[in-house]
C-alpha cells in the first residue's frame, strides 16, 4: 500500500510540473470580511477581524 502524499510532496511535484526547484515569491492572501451593517458589528466579528488582519502578519 503506497502512503499518501503529503503537502511537501505535492508541491515538489507541482514545482517539477513548472520546471523549478523552488519558489521565487509565496504571497499569503488570508483574509475575512463582513458583510452587514456596521451598527451590527459585534465586538466578536471586530475581534475576529482584528485576529486575523492586524496580528496575523506577526504570527
């Protein structure tokens, strides 16, 4: 039985599709929003939001 792949695997795989070793630039795009009034902002949805956008970077 041949074990799965793991996420390394795969991306060396990709990496041999594109003909490289290596990334040159890895670019996280992680975000959040929400939609609705912002009368209707929770502290909950405020401080999801802050978790992700302003510590996030520095996690």
């Amino acid at each position: 039985m041949r074990p799965e792949p793991t996420f390394a695997d795969e991306i060396r795989r990709v990496l041999r599709e594109w003909g490289t070793e290596r990334f040159n630039y890895l670019v996280n795009m992680v975000g959040t929003s929400h939609s609705g009034l912002f009368s209707e902002v929770t502290e909950e949805d405020f401080d999801a939001a802050y978790r992700v956008h302003a510590k996030g970077p520095f996690s």
